[in-house]
C-alpha cells in the first residue's frame, strides 16, 4: 500500500497532527537504491516524533541535479519501496531542485538530515526554525551510500 500523497493532503495532516499535538519530522532525498544507511537514518528520523514525512525528489528533479543515468528507480518504484517501511508515515513528491517549498506547506516540528550536511547547507533550517521547530544532524552509517554502491557495481 502506498503512502505517496499529495501536498494538499500533507497540509491536511498537519492541521490534525497540530491539533493532537503530535509531532512531525521530514526529511527529503532521493533514496534511489535503499539500503542499510537509509534504513538506519529513516528509523532515527521516526523515533524522534510521531509523524515522519519524506520529500522525494522526483525523476525530473533528480536528472538536474544528479545526472542524466540517475536514479536507477524511478519515482514510482522509489516511493512504493519506501511505503513498505512501518515507520515511514507519508511520501510526498517534490520536482523542484530543494524542498524549500515542500517545507514552507507542511511546516514540520522537526527537520532531519544526514551527517553529510553542516547546519548551513540545510535548506529549509530558517523556516523550520522561525516556526519554532527544531533541526536535527543524524550521524551517517560509514561505508554506505548510493554512488559508493553503483560505483562498486561498475566496478566489478
């Protein structure tokens, strides 16, 4: 079952998770290939609130900024892969190149990103911040990461 929705819907969520009180953590990425790094990264996201809202980049948004061979799984694929995971709550879908957007409309509690970010390279800290909300730096696994697993791949 998909947990893919739509920026509307998200905005919706929000409202009622506002309302009980609860809290809202996001974090954005491609999440091409999923694997043990991204597993351990979404599951401390998740521990930290009660809510945890993915950006996804799309298709579109990631052949601008990565390259034209990635992703390896489009957008479709991605988004169902990581709906299987019980701790992910909510997908959403961002075309644009940062979800600067995505986080000015769901205004989340907490914002998580991974240990290769510094504080300043995190777009969307001063939205999450001027809302009172918090910015978070979880530490990556060592020795996992998409283009490290490609690389090896073509390598062999």
């Amino acid at each position: 079952m998909s947990k893919l929705i739509n920026l509307a819907k998200a905005k919706e969520i929000r409202v009622k998770a506002k309302e009980k009180g609860e809290i809202i953590v996001f974090t954005n990425g491609c999440f091409d290939i999923l694997h043990r790094g991204h597993i351990q990264y979404l599951r401390q996201a998740k521990e930290l609130g009660d809510i945890l809202v993915i950006g996804l980049n799309t298709d579109n948004s990631i052949h601008n900024f990565k390259s034209k061979s990635r992703p390896i799984f489009n957008q479709d694929d991605r988004a169902e892969v990581l709906s299987a995971l019980t701790f992910v709550d909510y997908i959403v879908l961002f075309d644009e190149l940062t979800p600067q957007n995505l986080i000015e409309k769901i205004e989340p509690d907490i914002l998580v990103k991974g240990g290769d970010y510094k504080m300043n390279e995190i777009v969307g800290r001063e939205t999450v911040r001027k809302c009172g909300g918090n910015v978070i730096i979880l530490p990556l696994l060592q020795g996992y990461s998409t283009t490290e697993i490609i690389n090896k791949i073509k390598n062999k």
